[in-house]
C-alpha cells in the first residue's frame, strides 16, 4: 500500500485535534483522532499507528484520508441506513414525567407503575409502541429506577403494631 503522509499542521488544527480528543465520551472517535495526532505529531507511518491504537493498518489509512479530506467532522461515523428511531425526544420527555405522576391521578386503574404499565400507557397516549426494555433504557438515561414494590400490612387498628408483635414473639418460641 501506499504510504499515507499527512500535510504539515497548524497549531490551531493539533489544539482543535487534541481538545477533541480530551472531550469525545466516545470511544471510537478518540481512538481516530489518536491515529490523527500520532501522525501529525510523531510522523508515524500507518503500520506503527495501527500497532499502537490495535488497528489494522488499512483502517488507519481510511481514517487518515477522511481527516484530509473533511477534517475534524470526517471522523465521524457516517449516518447508516435503516429507519429513523421511532422515540422521540417528546416521547421520552412525556415518558419521564408521565412515571413522576401517580397512575390513580391519571385514571388508570392501579396505584404503581410497571414497566410493562408505562409502555401500554405510552402507547395509547402516544401511538408509539416500544417494548418494556425500551422503556426501562430511557428512564435509566434520566436516573429512574422501578424496583419491585414493597407491600406493606398495616391496619386502622391503634393496637395493631402491638399485636403483631405478639403474634411475632408467638411464632419465634
């Protein structure tokens, strides 16, 4: 293959490279701007490049020329084919605030929300049907948690702790 040499760099190109590089949470895109700055930086050829980042060498290439030829954007993945997302950002902004209400207070007949609940519920509100996992990924985005309920006996009897503690003290003897 051809050797790929990277034309000499500004210091505003390496600084944009590197505070790109330090900012990205995605993996992939700062493993390609490291194969940009090991050749800009150190002039290291694509073979070395791809022994350092655990790429092959035709991948450093590619990434190298879609660098020269779009700069910093053309490290990004391109838009792949397929339908879009079928949620919304107002799917999920009403998902969020739907679980924060109570489900008595929105007519329907229980008092906890499942994730199996909200996704019928979000249904019929939204037209949008997802699966339960979907929604248990999208309200984990927004720190939300169902857990199982915890029922609780309690009773309108003023004796009612003291007794239960009778009958507990009946059951351990």
């Amino acid at each position: 293959m051809k050797a790929i040499k990277l034309p000499p760099q500004t210091k505003e190109q390496i600084e944009a490279l590197e505070e790109f590089y330090r900012r990205t949470k995605d993996v992939r895109l700062r493993t390609r701007a490291q194969m940009v700055l090991l050749a800009a930086e150190q002039n290291l050829k694509a073979n070395e490049i791809g022994k350092i980042v655990r790429e092959s060498d035709n991948t450093v290439r590619r990434w190298l020329r879609r660098y020269m030829a779009e700069g910093i954007d053309g490290l990004h993945d391109m838009p792949r084919p397929g339908a879009p997302p079928r949620v919304t950002a107002e799917y999920v902004e009403k998902l969020v605030n739907t679980v924060r209400r109570r489900p008595r207070s929105l007519g329907q007949p229980y008092s906890l929300w499942t994730l199996q609940r909200l996704a019928d519920y979000m249904a019929e509100e939204t037209g949008i049907r997802i699966t339960r996992q979907a929604v248990r990924v999208h309200l984990k985005k927004h720190g939300i948690v169902l857990s199982r309920p915890q029922h609780t006996v309690s009773s309108p009897d003023p004796e009612y702790l003291a007794k239960k503690r009778r009958l507990r003290k009946k059951e351990i003897t």
